[in-house]
C-alpha cells in the first residue's frame, strides 16, 4: 500500500489570483540514474497533482521523497503544474495539474481536445517543459491526469527521450498523433471503471491518444466513485492509504477496500517494471534473482493474497448474518404481504384479511343480527297491516309482506358470503405460510435460502483452495530460496530432490519437499452474482402467479355475491313500500280509515322500522363491495410493486452490493497474481539448469491454481 505521509515541511497553497511561478533556490544536482517508476508517477498525477503544493514541500510516494522545486499555477490559460526532484536520484518530473476550472479547463481546453485545433494548454505545457529543462536541469520524466495527461503526452510526442506516464489522459486534438509511430517513451493507464478512456473509445477516438495503453483494476463500479475513478485516488486516511470505506461500522462486513491507482500496477519482482504488453525482458537467472524471487514471494504475493482474503473474509460476514437472519428475512416478508394485500381494500374492515378475517367476520354477523331484525319487524309490519278497526274489516283484504321468500336468500348470501371470506383468508394465509418460505428454495443443492445458501457453499470451496494456495505459496516459496541457496554447486542434485519428494539434498542442503496442490472446482455460482436477479424473478413470477390463482377468483366471487345480497335487500324495501302504498291507499275504505283513525300512523311507523335495519344493511354492503372491488382492481399493482420487497428479503441490496464490492476487489489482485506468475515462469523457462526447470513446473503448478482460484472469485463479481 502506498504510505503517503503527504508534505513533510511547507503546506501552503499559491495566491489565487494571477499566474504565479515559484521557484526553490535550492541547487539542482546532476541526475545519477532514472528509477522514478511507473507506480510514483502515477500517484503523482492522480494526487498530489491536485494538492496544489507550494515550493520546498516535500511529497512522500510509496516510500520515495519528491521535493517541490517549482511550480506554476493560475495561468490565463488554466494551465497548472509543478517539477519535482527525486531526493534520491536527483531526476526531475514534471507533473501536469487536470481539469479543475469550468472556464479554462473544461469550456477552453477539453472541448477543444474534439477538434483539430490545439488549444493554448497544450503549447504552453510545452513552453513549460522547455523552461524547466533550460532553468532547473534536464527533465527526466513527465506526468499527469485526465486533461493533464493529454498535456503529458502533448510534451511527450515533441521530446521522444523523455518518459511520459498517464493515467485516463484525454486525447490530443485531431492530427497531432503520427499513426505510423509507436511512441514508445509514452505509457497510459486506463483505470477498469474510467468514465473518460472508456468514451474514447466507444466514440473511436482512443487513436488519438499517443502510446502503449494497459489497463488496471484500481477504483470500484459506483456512481459515487465517479471522480475517483477517474483520478484514480480519493483523499488517503492518518495511514497515507487509498481507501473507501464499506458498510457501517459495528455491522457485519465493515471494512475497507484500497483503491489508490498505483496500487494496482502490476511490476516485476525482480526489475520493478511494469508487467504489460507482453513478457518483460529475461533476466539472469541467479542467487541473488532466486533470492529476490523468494523474498517477493513472502514480502508481496502473500501480502496481496492476504488483502484479497481480506476481502473475501469480509464477504463471508455478510453473508454469515444474512443467514443468521434468514427466519426473521422470511417473517418480515410474510407481514409485508399481510399489510400491502389489506391496504389494497382502503377499508379498515379488511384489516386482517390474510390473517384470520375476524372484524370482516364480525361485520358479516353484524348483517346477519340486522337482517333477523329486519324480519322481525317485517313480520310485526304485517300484524299492523291486518289489525284494522273491526268495523270496516269485512270490506278489506288483508295484505301481506312474503317474509320467508324475501329474507330466506339474503340469508343465504350472507352464509356464502361468510364461507368466500373463509377462502380467502385460507387463500391468502397458504401464500404466506407455505408460498412465501418456498420463494426463498432452489440454487445448485436446493437450498432453503437460496443464494445465501449457493455463496455459503461457494464461498467454502474458496476457502478451502485458498488454505491450499496458500501452503503451497509457503512451499514454493521455501523451494525458491534452497535453489538460491543451493545455486552455484547444486543445481543437477537439486533437481532430483525437488522431483522425488526428498526432504534433504546430499548431506549439506535443506530442501522443501514438493508436496501436491490440486484445488477442488465449484458446482456454486454458476450464474456468477446474478443468482440474485435470478431467485427474485422466480419468486415475484411465482408470488404473482399464485395470488392470481387463488385470491382473484374468490374476490370475483365475493363481488357477486355482494351484488346479489344489495339487489335483494332492494327487493325488501321495494315491498315494504309497496305494501304500505297498498294497505293504506289502495281502496277507498283504506282511505276513510286512514283519514278517521291512528291506523295509517302505526302502519308507517312499522315500516320505518323494519327498514332502519335493511338501510343499515344496505350501507355496509356497499362498503364490502367497494371494498372487494378496489381489491380486484388494486391487487395486480400491490403484486407488481411487491417485488423490491422480495428483493430485500432474499438478500439485503445494500449488503449484497458490499459482497460483490469485496469480491471486485479480490478478483483484482487475483487478476494482477495472475500477470506476475506468468512473468515468473517466463522468467524461469527456457533456462538449462534442472533446478531451475524443476521449479519452473512448480511455478505453473501454483499459476494454475492462481487461475483456477482466480475463476471462481471472479464469479462473485458481475451481476
């Protein structure tokens, strides 16, 4: 990791206002070598660049002083750049600032990068590459960012003995870059998740950029990581690291994920060179090259084979304590369709609904005492209507309201009614104790919880390969070093120990034993990490499915039967009032009664009470059916918008999002062992010695499983 104490003396920042040029008196000494390396100038451009440092501060980079010795900021152009001196190879560097301001950076100089017109950014970094090397000494290398590393290599394609690196440059106006020449002095990073390099080249136009081009794992896919991702750095913490912090801290998978640019540039252990575009130049192969291998076995690839299971470690507690809430995962699920299917009612009468039903219960038996009383007083309605006075009775009819066939099939309804309201509690209480845990059910093994269960079991075959790779690091590394240390005099004896599983070479040498290490495949995660998208589907299409089997057709029903009980009780009302009409008005003898007596009195006031209970009745019945209604029309929407529900309760997004974030980052440095062993067995081909050969089989071997392991991490990366 890069230590970044940051300014060791002077923090203060120029004027803003006007250009300003600040120069160190300081003496600039001869340069003694170049090994300003790829890694520095990278973290240079992506970072300190955009700290604006003053003159005589002082810049740590992964454990290298840089001294400020001049800089130049505030121009009218919006250029911004300052020369750093290597303390202790005396090179210079100039590091080119990227785009800050809208006006002169953005509006001035970026836009104009699209035509063929160069801006005045781009000479005036030349102007300034010259200056320095005429003032300060010569220029070794220059660097920069974004709008800075099209300045880079604007200076780089002029001065063809300078070393140029940039990190996602943006490219040089139309007509500057010679198609026919290679410019081998200039290397370009792309960083994966570059919004900038990744639109050049969808557009076409990454010819314009001038060089080799490699691209590296730093930075992660998230919005939020927009700029980062582009700079390559965000702001290092007290320790000079590079990190962006997952998850909560005091929740499971709290950590953080390192994501400095510089990082991630793969180097040769022996040379330091960057490992891309193809094997890096043969070396020797030594004591001192077999020691050094050795060392950066135990020093580096186990140091980043730790950060990877790290990460990994990370990944497992979540999805360790999603398991260990998978009951309560599953409980709220079932009270979230409990609530949203009784929400779509809108009635507080359908509260509990796909519970036990009991207030709609309720209400229905509420209908049935008011129905009875209706009969009742119906029948009473009927003994007022045939008490007329004595006198008259013989020359009227008695009249009568059929109480049996008008309130037998309200009482029927009602009872189906009842029995639908049963079947649709049942209906909606299968779905949630029986459905609902089987939307959870399925991956590889049929597990209950489905990808809590595949990445469980997953993640159990990584771990068992990656104790494995990792004894065998510890061996080939032992292995390395008794070749170093057996070199010179043992080489044809070494080969035959390492071969037949020896432990001792002659009576001086000590050997590690090559022991077999085979990693065991994954039947898990085949879908990689859109297992997830997958088992939702599954259960929304399944969830939609059964509530429309089973909780429709008994809502329709419901209706219907609504309908049939409002259109009887209508029937009761319109007899009621018929009757009346007829007892009191429908001959002339009712009418003289009706005009000389109470009669007429006590037939109205009958009837308004045998309706009381019908009109009653008649309301709440409106209700239910309203009620049903909105829930047939309202059910395929709950359904449809159900699904973010399921979606959380089949993984949290959050903490599903922070297992792929650390398997990303894994699969990274997997990805970057990867580049470096292909390096050592390079290294380690071709050579005479049988040791050596013998240790290049050794080599492959943990490649192999390097690749292997590398496969099944990756799984855990792309949705």
């Amino acid at each position: 990791m890069p230590k970044d104490t940051d300014v060791l003396h002077s923090t203060s920042k120029p004027p803003v206002q006007g250009p300003v040029e600040s120069v160190s008196m300081e003496k600039v000494n001869q340069v003694s070598n170049t090994a300003t390396n790829d890694k520095d100038l990278v973290e240079l451009a992506g970072y300190h660049a955009y700290k604006h440092h003053a003159t005589t501060d002082v810049i740590n980079v992964n454990g290298t002083d840089f001294s400020v010795i001049h800089t130049k900021y505030n121009t009218e152009s919006g250029l911004d750049a300052l020369t750093v001196e290597n303390f202790d190879t005396k090179e210079l560097t100039i590091v080119f600032v990227g785009s800050e301001q809208l006006k002169e950076d953005w509006l001035g100089t970026n836009l104009k990068l699209l035509s063929d017109t160069p801006p005045t950014q781009l000479k005036e970094a030349v102007d300034y590459f010259n200056e320095v090397n005429r003032d300060h000494g010569k220029v070794s290398s220059v660097t920069g960012n974004s709008l800075a590393g099209a300045l880079t290599n604007a200076v780089a394609i002029e001065n063809p003995s300078v070393k140029a690196v940039t990190l996602n440059p943006a490219m040089l106006p139309e007509g500057m870059v010679n198609p026919a020449k290679n410019y081998s002095n200039i290397t370009n990073y792309y960083s994966k998740y570059d919004f900038l390099t990744s639109t050049q080249g969808t557009i076409q136009l990454e010819n314009r950029i001038p060089g080799n081009k490699y691209s590296i794992n730093n930075g992660l896919p998230l919005f939020s990581m927009f700029t980062s991702n582009h700079t390559g750095y965000v702001k290092a913490d007290e320790n000079g690291n590079h990190t962006i912090q997952i998850g909560l801290e005091g929740e499971p998978g709290y950590g953080f994920i390192h994501i400095g640019a510089a990082d991630h540039i793969v180097t040769s252990l022996w040379t330091g060179s960057p490992l891309y575009g193809g094997s890096a130049e043969k070396i020797a192969i030594n004591h001192e090259n077999m020691t050094a291998l050795a060392n950066g076995i135990k020093e580096h690839v186990k140091g980043r084979m730790g950060l990877a299971t790290g990460y990994l470690e990370k990944s497992v507690s979540i999805v360790d304590d999603e398991s260990a809430r998978f009951s309560l995962r599953v409980t709220v699920l079932q009270e979230m369709f409990k609530q949203k299917l009784e929400e779509t009612a809108g009635d507080p009468l359908f509260i509990g609904i796909a519970g036990t039903g009991h207030l709609i219960k309720g209400c229905i038996d509420s209908l049935i005492s008011l129905l009875d009383k209706a009969e009742e007083r119906c029948r009473f309605l009927n003994a007022v209507l045939n008490s007329k006075p004595a006198e008259i009775i013989e020359y009227v009819m008695s009249i009568n309201i059929s109480v049996d066939s008008l309130f037998a099939p309200v009482r029927s309804y009602l009872q189906d009614l009842k029995d639908d309201v049963d079947n649709l509690v049942a209906g909606a209480q299968n779905i949630i104790t029986k459905d609902i845990p089987d939307f959870f059910r399925g991956g590889k093994d049929h597990f209950v919880d489905a990808v809590v269960g595949e990445l469980t079991a997953h993640y159990a075959v990584i771990f068992a390969n990656k104790n494995k790779m990792h004894g065998q690091l510890n061996e080939y590394e032992n292995q390395v070093q008794s070749v170093a240390d057996a070199f010179i005099n043992k080489d044809n004896s070494l080969a035959g120990v390492i071969s037949t599983n020896a432990s001792t070479l002659g009576d001086t040498d000590s050997v590690q034993k090559t022991s077999v290490f085979s990693l065991d495949p994954s039947p898990y995660l085949e879908t990689r990490m859109k297992i997830k998208e997958i088992q939702v589907d599954f259960a929304h299409a399944n969830i939609t499915t059964v509530t429309t089997m089973i909780l429709t057709p008994i809502l329709y029903a419901m209706e219907f039967v609504l309908s049939l009980i409002e259109a009887a009780l209508a029937a009761i009302v319109s007899s009621i009032h018929a009757v009346v009409n007829v007892g009191l008005y429908g001959n002339p003898v009712g009418l003289i009664v009706s005009l000389f007596s109470d009669y007429d009195q006590k037939v109205k006031a009958a009837a308004n009470r045998a309706l009381e209970p019908i009109k009653e009745m008649l309301s709440t019945v409106e209700g239910l059916r309203n009620g049903v209604g909105r829930m047939i029309v309202n059910l395929p929407e709950m359904i449809s918008n159900f699904k973010p529900y399921i979606d959380t309760a089949i993984f949290e997004p959050g903490k599903f999002e922070n297992v792929r974030l650390y398997n990303v980052a894994a699969s990274a440095i997997m990805d970057e062992m990867e580049i470096l062993f292909k390096d050592i067995t390079f290294q380690l081909s071709h050579e005479k010695g049988d040791a050596i050969e013998a240790s290049l089989e050794i080599s492959e071997s943990v490649l192999h499983n390097i690749q292997l392991l590398s496969e099944q991490v990756d799984r855990g990366t792309i949705q």
